[in-house]
C-alpha cells in the first residue's frame, strides 16, 4: 500500500471511530473540542472537562456520551446563523456593488445632462433673444427642475410642465418680439396670453413635438432607475435573510454538531450540505426565475434607449425645439396680432414690425457634430456594458447553495464525510429541486412556506418586470425613412410640420452627449458669454467648432469641463 493510501486509512478509521474513542480517553477527549469552542467563544466555560450525557440538547442528539452543553448549542447554532449570512453577503458582494455603483453613476449623469441642457436652453435665449433673455431664465429654470423631478419619480406630468413653460413664455415672445413697442402686459393681459397661446396653436406644432420627445425618453429614464433601484433592494433583502428555525436547527447539525461527538475535521457531505440550502434557500430560490427575466427585460429597455427614447440625445437637443417655436410665433407675428387684439382686447392693433430674428439662426444641421467620432464614452456604451456584466449574474439565484456548499467547510464528494448524525464512508444524496414547493421531500429541513418579505420582493419583481416589458422599444423603421429620421419624428405626422427645422437647417446636438468632445463647446453660462456656445463657424476640413476669442476657452478652461471630467471618472470607476 502507498504512504497517501496508509493516511487515508488512517484517516478514516480516526473518523469512524472517534466517538468510541471519545468514550475510553475520559477527560482528554473533550479537550480539542473545548480548545476550538474557545476560538469561537473566548473566554467561553461551559465546555464539560469531560463526555457529559447530554440529555438536556434538542439538536446535536447524541447517541452516547457528548461534550457539548445546551449553553454550547445555543452559541453553536448562532455561529451557524452567522456563517450563513456571511456566505449569502460574500456571494452577493460583486453583484451588489456593481449595481449599487451604476444606479448612482446613472443618476448623476443624467443630473449632469439635464443641468448641460438647461445651460443650452439658456445660452439660446441669450444669445439670439437677449431683451427677454433673463426673465426667460425663470422658465427655463422651473422646467428643466421639473424635469430633473420627474426622473427621480415625482408624479409631475410631462405635459403639464411643457405647457406651463410654453404659456409663460407667450407674454414674453408676444411683448419683445412681436409687438415690442407695447410695454409689459398687464397681470390680466398675461392671463390672457397664456390662455390664448394654446388656442391660436401660437408656437405651431413644436410643443406637441417636445412633449412627445421629453415624455418617452423620460419615462423610458425614470424606469430605468426605477429598476436599478429595484435590483438594489432585492440584492440587500435576500442578503439579510432571517432564516427560519428549522433552518437555524438544520444548519446547526450541519456545521456544529460533529463537534460535539470530537470529530473536529469531519466535513458535512457535499449532497447533505446541499439539500440543507435548498431548504434552507427555499424562499429565495423563487426569485431566480423573475430574476433572470429582470435582466432580459432591462436588457430590452437598454436596446430601445436611442432616439425620442433616449433623455441624452433628447434633452441636448431641446433647445433647438424652443427656438424653433419662437421662431415660428415670430413668423406669423402679422396673424397673431391681429388675433390677440380680437381676443384680449388690446386697444392698439399695429401692424409694427416684430423684433427680427437673426439670420444666422438658419445654419446648417451638422453644425454641432463631431466630425471624426469613433468608440466614446456615452450613456448608452455605458448601459451597454451593464448589462453585459449584469448577465453574467443571471442565475444568481440558482447558484447559491453551490457557492455556500463550496466555500464552506463541505467535501467536494460524498464519501468519508459528515450527514449531519455521523461519518458515513458514503451519502446518498437527495434529488431536489430548487424552490420552496419542490422541498417537501427534503429530510434536512422542512420548509413551512415563503418568508412574508419574500413574498413582497417577488411581488415587487413582477411589477417591475411588468413595467420594464410595458416600455419595450422597438426599432421601428418607417418605409422609404431611415431609421435615425424616423426616431427623430415623434408621433407628428408630416402636415404638423413639427418635424420641420427652421430654414434649410436646424442647430442641433447629434445623438449622444460625447463628453469630452462636446465640452468644447463650454456649456457653463457664467464663465463664457452665451453667444460663444451655439454660434459656430465651419473649419477648413468641414469639421464644425465653436467660435470663441483666441485664448478665451482654450487657456481658461470653465467649471462645466470640471463636471465632464468628473462624469467621465465616475463612468470609468468600474472594474
């Protein structure tokens, strides 16, 4: 016989016959077990000096002699308790942290948008309407608030918001621009404007536009937090699981009663260990299913995030939108006079020239693109990528017991090995499946039914799930359209005109905020005059740049590149 196959002999004959040898050694046998129960429980005496009895344990029942005391079962089974929770943490602990991680990356880059896109709203009004440029602000103000609201789930309505905008700006268009010699209107004239711009359709079809555009790619961002959110609770319930106490008492003969009969390198058997955490991951073994639906169903929402459905390329471009209704109220100046005199009773009707908008208002549609884009860093890469490592945890829930079986003390077979009463040469291990109904025939834990905050998870997946199903989108392609022309439309049809830009050309961000690239274009009011960021000049490569004074941009660089840059880290802070 080989000198390994001598060890495992002897090995095994130790195992088998400790207790035996437990009951002949007298004092000596419990003093291993009292050494370990103190690395355990410092300072710990309840350990008998020698084999007790043990009449008074309800778990670790032994069948003669033990060295354990019911004081010793007690603090055995908390230890079990512990072990487990730990196990469950450790195991969650990548999951976790990367949805944890990205719920707020996301949420702060899309406050950061949101903020980029109110800077160019305002830099709009600055630059091309500058006598109602700061009482403008107000409204801007109060809308992209409402907006940044809305996203973290306040019961605002979109529409409510854009109307509300479009009406208080009304008085302001209609006193600077198109009747500028009249004076600011009187409270009861600018109820009346308000009232009447939705009458007379004043800023054309541009506000049915913005509310469908704001509405979709908000809504599809709102639940798209409201999932990762969602994700982070389930995470953190089923890792601090209480569990039962038929699993308290299952994991305590599992782990802990060897110990008591002097069998301190017993390890449970594989198949035991096993069918202990199916019973005792009962519960939480119903979530795999709706888990792994979670992540296709986000995984759907993600593919659907582009055009109107995607708040980046929306809301950078939104400014453009509100110029393009101003524009269009000053193009029908002659109409809405004569109208607003009827209906509010304005005793001069003049046929006044309206304030004229600037020419260079009609420049061309690229004039705020990249021109050579390869593989940025976007909102969209980046949710891409989530849910790529999101997928990898897919079956999560399903792997438990075989990572806590496998990090635990268990052997990677069923020979020589612990079944929770002794040190058998072979287990016979049970075939269950996972889940709380499929436990009935588990011998190691009898399982009751599922745990009520279990209950309320599943409950809330399936709203979720529900919802993230609800706001599929899909690529839809018009025919004889592009794809990306087709996104850009909204729901108008094409005699709204509201997908029309102004002239032969509209200023527009293209697609998605490119962070470094676009932060050329300095998006922070109070560092660089507003006229310096939407007014732009072609280069010589037909690549468009912004025109700023030499030095001003390039030697000063704003806070709003600060905030890119901070973006850009906390996008890349993932391993």
């Amino acid at each position: 016989m080989s000198r390994t196959g001598g060890v495992l002999l002897l090995l095994a004959a130790a195992l088998l016959g400790a207790p035996a040898a437990a009951q002949l050694a007298g004092e000596a046998a419990c003093r291993p077990v009292r050494a370990a129960f103190q690395v355990l429980q410092p300072g710990a005496k309840w350990v008998p000096e020698s084999p007790v009895p043990g009449t008074d344990l309800q778990v670790c029942v032994p069948k003669g002699s033990t060295c354990c005391t019911r004081k010793m079962e007690e603090k055995y089974q908390a230890a079990a308790r512990l072990n487990m929770e730990q196990l469950l943490q450790s195991a969650s602990m990548e999951l976790k942290f990367l949805v944890i991680q990205n719920a707020a990356v996301f949420q702060e880059a899309f406050e950061i948008v949101v903020r980029h896109a109110r800077n160019f709203t305002n830099s709009m009004f600055r630059t091309y309407y500058q006598s109602m440029g700061p009482r403008a602000l107000k409204f801007v103000g109060e809308l992209f608030t409402d907006i940044s609201l809305y996203i973290l789930g306040s019961d605002i309505s979109v529409n409510d918001m854009i109307n509300e905008f479009f009406d208080s700006l009304f008085p302001l268009v209609y006193s600077h621009l198109i009747n500028p010699d009249f004076p600011d209107p009187s409270e009861e004239m600018t109820e009346c404007l308000r009232a009447a711009r939705r009458d007379l359709k004043v800023f054309g079809n541009h506000p049915k536009t913005m509310m469908t555009q704001v509405s979709k790619s908000l809504q599809a961002t709102r639940v798209f937090l409201q999932a990762l959110n969602l994700g982070i609770e389930v995470i953190n319930t089923t890792d601090h699981l209480k569990f039962s106490k038929e699993c308290g008492r299952a994991l305590l003969r599992m782990w802990y009663c060897s110990h008591c009969q002097g069998l301190l390198l017993a390890k449970p058997c594989a198949g035991y260990c096993g069918a202990v955490m199916q019973g005792c991951l009962a519960g939480v073994l119903e979530i795999q299913n709706l888990w792994k639906e979670y992540i296709q169903a986000l995984e759907g929402l993600t593919r659907g995030m582009h055009g109107i459905y995607d708040m980046e390329h929306v809301l950078l471009s939104l400014f453009s939108v509100v110029r393009d209704a101003v524009v269009h109220a000053q193009k029908n100046e002659g109409k809405l006079s004569t109208a607003i005199s009827r209906m509010c009773g304005h005793a001069q009707q003049r046929q006044t020239r309206s304030a004229p908008y600037p020419e260079d208002l009609f420049i061309d549609r690229k004039v705020l693109r990249v021109t050579h884009v390869e593989q940025e860093e976007t909102l969209s890469s980046r949710r891409r990528e989530l849910i790529a490592k999101l997928k990898s945890h897919s079956s999560f829930y399903s792997s438990l017991p075989e990572y806590i079986c496998s990090h635990s003390s268990a052997v990677h077979n069923d020979t020589l090995c612990w079944n929770g009463q002794e040190v058998v040469e072979r287990y016979n291990p049970q075939i269950t499946r996972n889940g709380a109904k499929a436990q009935a025939g588990n011998h190691e834990v009898k399982v009751k039914g599922l745990e009520p905050v279990i209950s309320q998870i599943i409950d809330k997946l399936k709203h979720i799930n529900q919802l993230l199903r609800g706001m599929t989108l899909p690529r839809r392609k018009a025919p004889g359209k592009a794809a990306e022309e087709e996104e850009e439309s909204g729901d108008c049809d094409d005699e709204d005109e509201c997908g029309r830009g102004s002239g032969d050309g509209e200023l527009r961000v293209r697609n998605q905020l490119r962070f470094l690239a676009e932060l050329a274009y300095d998006l922070d009011m109070d560092d660089i005059s507003a006229n310096k960021q939407l007014l732009n000049q072609q280069s010589k490569d037909g690549a468009a740049v912004p025109s700023s004074d030499p030095g001003s941009a390039a030697t000063h660089p704003s806070p709003a590149a600060g905030i890119g840059l901070l973006l850009l880290l906390l996008l890349c802070h993932q391993p």
